[in-house]
C-alpha cells in the first residue's frame, strides 16, 4: 500500500488544486491505492493505444435501465424512436499509462455502457467505446484526439485527462463534443462544446465559506501549497468569496516540495485565526489535518474536498469538514432512497463485471456521468452526431443526476464556468456512526447552490 501512495497522492495533487473533485470514500480501505493499481486490461502497457470495446467483457445481468424516452411536447402523440441496429462510437481517453495509472476511471464508464447497452442501449442503438490510453503528458493528450478525431465518433469522454489543456482545442475545432464528469484543465470550463457534467471549481471555495459562516466564524486561516493554480484560485475564487460572506482571510502558503506543516499550522494560531481551511492535494491534508491535531488546535478545520485523511488519521480526524458533488458507496446509508437503491446497484454491477475491488474509489464518477449522457442521448430524435449530441446538451434543461443533483446542462448555473452542468455541492462533518466507524456524516441538509453564496 504504501509503495502506491505517491501515484495517488500525484493525482490528487492535479485533482485538489483545480478544485475538480470526483468524490471518494472513507470507510473500509477506502480510496485505497488498491484501486490505482496498474491497468489490468491486455495491452494497457503502451504509452497510446487505441481499442474498441462493446462491452461484451462486462457483466450484463444487473439492474439498471434507462430513463427518459425522448417524447416530444405532445404526450398523446410521443415520437417513437428506433435505432435497432445503429452503434453509437464514443471516444473514451482515460490516463492509466506511466507514472500515473487510473484505471477506474475508464472502467466506471465502461461498465455503465455495459449496463446501458444491456438494458436496451439507447432506443435500441448499442454504444461502442472507442478507447484510447494517455500518460498524463501533453504528447500522449494530442496523440489521442489525432488518432479518435478520425474515427468516426460522436463525442468524446475524458475518464481523467491530466494534459487536457494541450489537446481540448483539437477536439473542439473538430466540432467533437468534450465531455467529462469534472474539469482536468481551465480552458475546457468556459469552452462552447465542453461539457463537464459535474460541479463547478468555484463550487469548492463556498463549501468551506457556508459553513464557517454558519458557525459563526468571521476569521480563518487558509492554507494552500506554493503552485500558480493554487495562488490563483485562493486569490481570485476563495478570497472573494469569503469577502462577500463577510470572513477575513490570512494567506498561508507551503512550499509544494518541503512543506512544513508544523509551521503553517504555527503561522494560523499566531494570526489568531478562528478556523482553517485548506485548499490542498490529499497528502496536504494529511499534513494540515495531522500537525493540527499534534499542535492541539482545537478550531474548526475545513479540508477541501479530500478524504483519504479520514481513513489515514482515524480519530485526529474527527470535527474536520469537508464536500463533494456526488454521494458515494461509503455514505450510501445517508443517501435519499433513490440515490441509495441506485448506488447499490453500482455495487451490484461493479461486482458482477469483476471490478469489487473499485467500488470505493473514483469509478463512481464515470459511472454516474455515463448514466447521465444516457438521458441526454435519449433526446436526440434525429441521427445521432456531433452536432446533434452539441445541441442535445444546449436544450437538455434539467435532467436527473445519477448519484447527485440534477443537470443544467447548457444553462451555465455557474456563469464563469459555462460548460459545467451543476454549481451544488454537499458538505459533510467527519464524526464517529452509530456502527463505531469515523467517517462523513452530511450536514446542512444536503446540496445546495454554491453559487447562490459565492457573490459572483
């Protein structure tokens, strides 16, 4: 286990400071390295590699099914949509080739596929993964949009692309939608046929802010690592945010290579701070949350969106906070009954396509995504294309989220960036369950707008 916590704790580290949070777990080994493990797929050993997948490897017995029927305004005249026989090809690019391995990501999508094209696919028609292999480097991020740009696909899905940046601007002057659950670089946020199906990045400043508000907290220590996209977020995202709800902010910031944790954790208490935030990767606030404890600070500490500290800290952990978009498997007895019964069927279907060991890690992020896009494929009354995928997104309005809340997609609920389809998130406090185990527990009566308190 140990020998695996660097690659995760890089890939937290891309994830946290862009405030793009695909929501882990905390019970049970859970968000353990296990599940970033080296691909397990024949051929995944190449730097770039494209294969096609129908599916026929996963399990297909699950529950499951689609909704949503594609009925026009007219509910005594529906149209009725068949595509027996059609296949719909879809870019799948995930980053699980080199230094960094994340094979859950694509294995999330590709079992929900499975489940889709099980139960019907869409209107009949079977969706085909066209999937293509990066290593996290701008080369292997173009090299993939070269190669799927050509085949003949309708959209593309990034499970994680670490280098997005480099190679975004290829799909979108294709005409190829961008699809993801969560943003991986800053262009694809505000980007006219980006869609990022989950919460905004600014999301993730308001979390911590509601809820030192809440507790009546007016002056906090925010601590962040020394990057250009941590600077840049604390100063133009976090700090306004707090300002409008009325919280001052002292600027604590770790140098990225040798932080000294000891140190920021001195730093908050000697400006008399009366809460802490971190705005960190996951071994950041295993560092924060930690020297905390053994320094006895004893305020409120808000830690981001991490979890993997929870399971790591245990007890030091207890009183902390921290948010996410999605419900998990690790928090599904909290969960409303329909989200509840839906991830125990991710479980079931996990299970049965031999993926046990990934349930309580990031596969739930392309899982949910996929079972989303179902519904907005479902729209299209026409031929399935790029184009008509583009403007099945811009007129979708609300539709359901899968294991969080509903979708705007097209309608921008956070305006600064327009390609993600939710600005509402969940806070949750670490505290100890009636079954004895430390883990999230909800506060503040579930999601709520983030954007609504954020003052932009």
């Amino acid at each position: 286990m140990t020998s695996r916590l660097p690659r995760l704790f890089a890939l937290f580290l891309a994830f946290s400071l862009t405030a793009a949070a695909c929501g882990g777990s905390d019970d049970g080994g859970a968000d353990q390295p296990a599940a970033t493990t080296a691909p397990d797929d024949a051929g995944d050993t190449t730097d770039t590699v494209v294969t096609t997948d129908d599916g026929a490897d996963v399990d297909d017995t699950s529950t499951g099914g689609a909704a949503g029927d594609g009925d026009d305004d007219m509910p005594d005249s529906p149209t009725v949509i068949d595509r027996t026989g059609e296949v719909i090809r879809v870019g799948y690019v995930n980053t699980e080739v080199g230094a960094i391995s994340l094979p859950e990501l694509r294995v999330g999508g590709e079992v929900a596929i499975g489940v889709i094209n099980a139960s019907g696919g869409i209107h009949g028609a079977m969706i085909e993964p066209v999937v293509c292999l990066t290593d996290g480097t701008p080369e292997g991020a173009i090299n993939c949009a070269v190669k799927l740009i050509e085949e003949d696909i309708v959209l593309a899905y990034m499970g994680v692309e670490l280098a997005s940046e480099a190679a975004i601007h290829l799909w979108l002057d294709a005409g190829i939608p961008y699809v993801s659950s969560n943003s991986w670089g800053p262009t694809e946020r505000n980007s006219p046929g980006a869609f990022l199906l989950h919460a905004a990045s600014g999301a993730y400043a308001v979390g911590p802010a509601k809820t030192f508000k809440d507790l009546g907290i007016d002056h906090i220590g925010v601590i962040t690592q020394d990057s250009p996209t941590g600077l840049d977020f604390l100063d133009n995202i976090i700090g306004p945010v707090l300002e409008h709800n009325g919280i001052e902010m002292e600027r604590i910031v770790v140098d990225s290579s040798a932080p000294d944790w000891t140190a920021a954790i001195a730093a908050a208490q000697t400006a008399g701070v009366e809460g802490l935030m971190g705005h960190l990767d996951e071994f950041g606030c295993i560092g924060m949350v930690g020297s905390a404890a053994a320094s006895g600070f004893d305020k409120p500490i808000f830690a981001g969106s991490c979890t993997v500290y929870i399971n790591l800290l245990g007890p030091a952990a207890l009183g902390t906070y921290t948010q996410g978009d999605q419900w998990s498997p690790s928090i599904q007895q909290f969960a409303p009954p329909e989200i509840a019964e839906r991830l125990e069927a991710f479980r079931e279907d996990m299970t049965a396509a031999g993926y046990a060991n990934m349930i309580d890690g990031f596969a739930v992020a392309p899982y949910s995504a996929w079972r989303e896009l179902e519904f907005i494929l479902e729209t299209i009354e026409g031929p399935i294309t790029p184009e008509s995928v583009i403007a099945a997104f811009g007129n979708a309005g609300e539709t359901p989220g899968w294991f969080g809340p509903n979708l705007r997609c097209g309608q921008a609920p956070w305006p600064a960036e327009s390609s993600h389809c939710t600005s509402e998130i969940m806070v949750w406090q670490i505290q100890e369950r009636d079954d004895g185990t430390v883990g999230r527990v909800p506060i503040g009566g579930g999601f709520f707008d983030a954007y609504e308190y954020s003052g932009f």
